[in-house]
C-alpha cells in the first residue's frame, strides 16, 4: 500500500503509528503545509486516510482497522468538525 501522494508529502510510516490522535495530527500538519493539495485541508487529510483503509482492505487486521477509524474521529476533532468524547 502506498504512502505517497500528489497533494501532501506524508510522514514516513504515518499509518503505522500506534496512536490515532498522533496519525490524525500528522496528516492535519501535512495537509496543511502542502501547497498542492486542490481541497479544504480537512478534506484533503481525510481523503487521504480514507483512501489507505479502503486499499488495505482485508490486508488490514481488526485493531489496525480500529486504529485507523479511530484516527479518522481525531481528525474530526483536530479540525473542529466534532467534539473530543474525552
């Protein structure tokens, strides 16, 4: 599966990352320092992690699925599209 991308330049191993909140904070600071991106950052940063849980597909293991759902709610959070449940 690829981390590369045309619109953010990804940190290296960013999905593997064990907690949600620090992929979701990654992928916020790449989508908002990228000048190529052609969307919202918000938008930018989850489509990009959307698009890696759907090419992993059934490669993924249910608490790297987990985890990575679970990022996709910190993300929300970090862009102020929902409230922290904490």
């Amino acid at each position: 599966m690829t981390e590369n991308s045309n619109a953010l330049d990804l940190e290296a191993g960013v999905f593997t990352l064990l907690d949600p909140k620090a992929i979701a904070l990654s992928l916020k600071q790449s989508a908002e320092r990228s000048r190529r991106r052609k969307a919202a950052p918000y938008r930018s940063a989850m489509s990009m992690l959307t698009f890696y849980i759907n090419r992993a597909g059934r490669h993924l293991t249910k608490a790297d699925h987990r985890r990575l759902e679970a990022a996709k709610e910190a993300l929300r959070v970090l862009f102020g599209k929902r409230h922290s449940r904490d």
